[in-house]
C-alpha cells in the first residue's frame, strides 16, 4: 500500500468511515432486504488517535459555543442549561442516576438477548423450513410499518408497570433486524460451496452446521452490532409508556418539573450504553470471526 | 467375470444438456460420449463457451443430463461418490484455516479419518510448498497458494477419480510447470484416474495420457488424441501442431 501502486485502493481505504469501521450499517438497508455489507465489518487496525481527533474538536467547539451562548444571553437554566450546569447535577445526584441507568442496562440487555434469541431461532427456522418462511415473512415485513413505540402502552397493560414491558419493547425492537440479518445471511451460501460440500458426501445437518452457519457469521454480526444500539432505544420508550424508574422515567419526571439539566444528564447517562452494548458485539465478533481481520495487501 | 481394468471407469453415453435461455432452451452439450479407463489423465480441451464446466457437472452428479447417462465405475453418479471435483474457484472457507480446509474432507465423513489423514495432509502440504502456511487463514495466500491448497484438499478426499476444472488457470508460467510435475507425479503415485479441463495445448500434452476435444457450442466431442508415454520433442511438437490447428478450426469467430 505505501509503494502508492494502488493508488484507488489505498485512498478508499484511507476514508473509511468510523460507521464502516464498527461495521455499522442502517436499519434501512436491512428492511429493504439489501444485502448486509460484509466486506465492511472489517474492524482491523484499531482506532489511530487522528480519526478521533477532529471529531473531538467539534464536540469541544459545540460545547463552548453553548457554554458562552447560555452565559451571554441570559438563557434561562429551564430552556436550556450550560453544559456546565449539567456536569454539576450528574456529579451532585450521581447516586440517582447510577441507580436508575443501572436499571435501564438491565432492561436493555435482557431485552437484547431476548430479542436475539428469538429472531435468531425464527431466522434458523424459516430458513429450514420453507413453508414457515413464506407464511411469516411477509408479515414480518408488514410489522414493521407498525411504529414500534405504538405498541408501548399495550407491553405496559400486558407485562406490568415494572422490567417485564421494558425487556418486551427492547426486545420487539430488537427482533426485526436481527431476524433478518440471520436469515439473510443463511441465505447467501455461496451455491458453488453447497456443490462442493454435497461432491464430499456431506450430510445436510453438515452442510447446515459446517457451511451455512458459519458462513452466516458476518451477517448475524451487524445484525448484532443494531440489536446493541437499538436495545436501549426499546427499553426508554418502554420506560416512556410508564414506568417508576429508569432513565426514561427521570427524563420525563425532570421535564415535567422543568429540571432541564437532570434530562440532558440523563442523556448522558443513555448514550454510553448503546455505545458499550456495540463494542462489547465489536470484541466478540473479533474473537469469534478472526478471520475477517486478515487481508493480504500484495496480489 | 470382466477384468477390472476393462470396466471404464467413467463412461459417458449420448450426453445431452441444455439451460433455459430467453426464447427457447440453449443446447450446451449434444451427443457427447467417450470413456476413460482406470488410470488414465485424459485432458479436455476445446475453446470457451463448449460446455466443458457442464461435462464436469454432469459427471460429478452435480447436474442431471437431459438425455444420455453417466457411469462412474459402472454405476450412476450421486450419495457416496467415487469423485473429488475441484471447481475453477478455489472455494476455500474463508473461516478455516489452510490445515482444516484441506482436512474438510476426511473430517465430513468421520474425526477417527481425519486424525488419520493429517500425516498425508502434512506430506501434501510439504510437496506443494505449504507447510508454512498450515495455520494461515486462505485471505493471508497469493491466487496460486489458494489454488494449491484446493488441490490438496481435492487430493484429500482420497477418492479414485479426479475432476479438474482449470487447477492452473490463475498462475504465473513457473509455478504453473511446477504445479503440473507435482500434480503428474501425485497422481501416478496414487494411481489416481483424471479428467482435467484446461485451454492449455502444453500442459494437456505434459500430463495426459489421451487428450479429448470438444468442439461447439453445442459441444461434442471432435477428436481423441493419444499421448503416448515417452514423447520425443519431434513428436510433441508434430502434435503440439496438430491439436493447436484442430482448436482454431474448432473455435468460432470472435469468440
């Protein structure tokens, strides 16, 4: 790459994004059905310390520009507080926030392995099943023009005011991409591999466990990647639709009371957790699929 | 009882294939039939487009042939097969790596074959060059390297018969010689029956024992050529001549 003989390649490369980096793609492209890239989630080199360094210059710039606007023109702290404000309610009422942000991962995590568990499991069965496929694909589909948020009042009648109804939203959010991107990455064996599985004598059960699951990994991992960032978002709406704690239950008690910088700390708090969620999918993914990592420069 | 040897061991009769296309169906293979006996490495040349990938297809029992029948060692292709089919693609998993991709058939039909194939897995690997990279994942290797390890892994499958499609295509002329003494001398050793797909008039010269040829589309076969065993470079060249002039008559215009 550095003799410069490729130059296009070596220029392409240079500008990948951090979405691409991560592997991250949008919800959109997997509802179209499109495939998932998985020449993207290719999270190799790590991180250099430039790809961060103008990005965190711009969020420097935002909050200063913020800071000095707030103070300048007199802003009232129930409008919009200074970023200041902020950091000073978070570090006074840690304790509050510790507590209810704790309850939001729970939520979001156990709704995130509910979720997966199941999309996973109607992946594996549609795709063995054809008959299960063409009955519930398509409603599948369907579900999704359902906003999810709507269903929210109804997972509080069903499965309580408490952590029962936020596990379920987490984990409705959750199912649709997952369940799509594990079946479509079943899907996309490679047919010649299926001939040269089936000129060994291989079984199907091998050709199931040997080839199409392995070969699915890529896809099941952004899949994961978007069940990682999208669980917290199923858990504060089910918190939302009622709930006595958790970080969407301080965010719309504080909004009520006008304590505008307890809602800003409370997005704080939320923030990190889908980002965590995603690396802890980035780590195992490097681990599970090391292969992936490995390119050779030279042809 | 029929001697052994005189039992083809890949016979085809009155072969016929041929794929839907836009208006009406489009003959691939018409009426192709020939037979190789045990031991034979009979090479398949003629120019693009005459079904050569098809034959291997048919043979392999991957397609079924509309009219015409296949016989491998008297019997119809299919479950338990008596062929290894290496495909133009190399077709490495990319998630194994080079030692358990070319273990993958031994592994499919038990773990007791494949503990015992390792120590042939790890001659292979030593005669093709590749020891050093048993651990390495196939996106690490060159074209060349990936090309032999699928060789190796077809070797592996310790079935009679071999069908090559193209196993040299992507290499540079050296290797490509080397690749072709080894490949000769495996299957000597192995007493290995070979059909090989190439559009090398040299290499099917070097390692075959009679070279078919197969004109179209549709294909059919045109020619049998005899290579004797000890070709003297006079005779080479006098069949180097023949066979080049019989592929350009064979090869359509502006294909």
């Amino acid at each position: 790459m550095s003799s410069g003989m490729l130059p296009e390649g070596a220029a392409g490369a240079e500008r990948v994004g951090l979405a691409e980096r991560v592997g991250l793609t949008g919800p959109a492209g997997l509802a179209a059905g499109l495939p998932v890239p998985a020449a993207a989630s290719r999270p190799g080199r790590t991180l250099p310390w430039r790809a961060w360094l103008l990005p965190g210059l711009v969020v420097a710039a935002i909050l200063a520009l913020w800071e000095a606007g707030v103070r300048l023109f007199g802003i009232p702290h129930y409008i919009l507080p200074a970023p200041s404000e902020i950091v000073v309610v978070l570090v006074q009422r840690w304790d509050v926030f510790a507590r209810h942000t704790g309850i939001t991962v729970a939520e979001s995590v156990a709704g995130a392995a509910l979720g997966i568990g199941l999309g996973v499991a109607l992946a594996m069965a549609m795709f063995l099943r054809s008959w299960l496929e063409q009955a519930l694909y398509p409603l599948l589909i369907a579900s999704q023009n359902v906003p999810v948020f709507a269903i929210a009042p109804l997972l509080v009648v069903w499965f309580g005011y408490g952590f029962g109804s936020k596990v379920a939203m987490a984990a409705v959010t959750v199912f649709f991409p997952m369940t799509v991107a594990a079946l479509d990455g079943l899907k996309r064996t490679d047919p010649d591999w299926v001939r040269l599985f089936r000129t060994m004598g291989a079984t199907r059960r091998q050709v199931f466990w040997r080839l199409r699951l392995p070969a699915a990994l890529p896809s099941v991992f952004s899949g994961l990647k978007l069940a990682a960032v999208y669980a917290s978002v199923g858990a504060v709406l089910g918190e939302w639709a009622g709930a006595g704690a958790g970080l969407g239950y301080l965010m719309l008690s504080a909004n009520a009371q006008l304590r505008v910088a307890e809602v800003f700390a409370a997005i704080l708090c939320l923030t990190p957790i889908g980002l965590v969620l995603l690396g802890i999918v980035v780590l195992l993914e490097r681990r599970v699929t090391p292969w992936q990592r490995v390119t050779r420069d030279a042809p | 009882m029929v001697h052994p040897l005189s039992v083809p061991c890949i016979e085809v009769t009155g072969l016929a294939k041929s794929y839907p296309g836009a208006a009406d169906s489009i003959p691939v293979l018409k009426d192709v039939a020939f037979r190789i006996l045990p031991g034979e490495f009979v090479s398949l040349l003629g120019p693009s487009g005459g079904g050569k990938s098809t034959l291997l297809n048919l043979i392999a029992g991957l397609e079924l042939p509309d009219e015409g029948k296949v016989q491998v060692e008297g019997e119809r292709p299919g479950r338990d097969p008596r062929i290894a089919y290496m495909q133009q693609k190399d077709l490495l998993l990319p998630w194994r790596t080079v030692w358990d991709n070319i273990l993958l058939g031994p592994e499919l039909r038990s773990a007791a074959e494949r503990d015992r194939m390792t120590a042939a897995a790890r001659r292979l690997l030593a005669e093709f060059g590749l020891e050093a990279f048993a651990r390495a994942w196939p996106a690490e290797l060159s074209g060349g390297m990936r090309q032999r390890a699928a060789l190796i892994r077809t070797l592996l499958c310790e079935r009679p018969v071999l069908l090559l499609d193209e196993p040299f295509g992507a290499l540079d002329a050296i290797t490509r010689g080397r690749l072709q003494l080894h490949l000769a001398k495996v299957c000597r050793d192995l007493k290995k029956t070979v059909l090989l797909v190439t559009h090398d008039v040299d290499e099917a010269l070097l390692l075959s024992t009679r070279i078919v040829l197969l004109g179209g589309p549709p294909g059919r076969v045109e020619e049998e050529v005899p290579v004797p065993p000890a070709l003297d470079e006079a005779e080479r060249l006098r069949l180097r001549a023949h066979v080049l002039r019989r592929l350009d008559a064979l090869t359509p215009e502006g294909a």
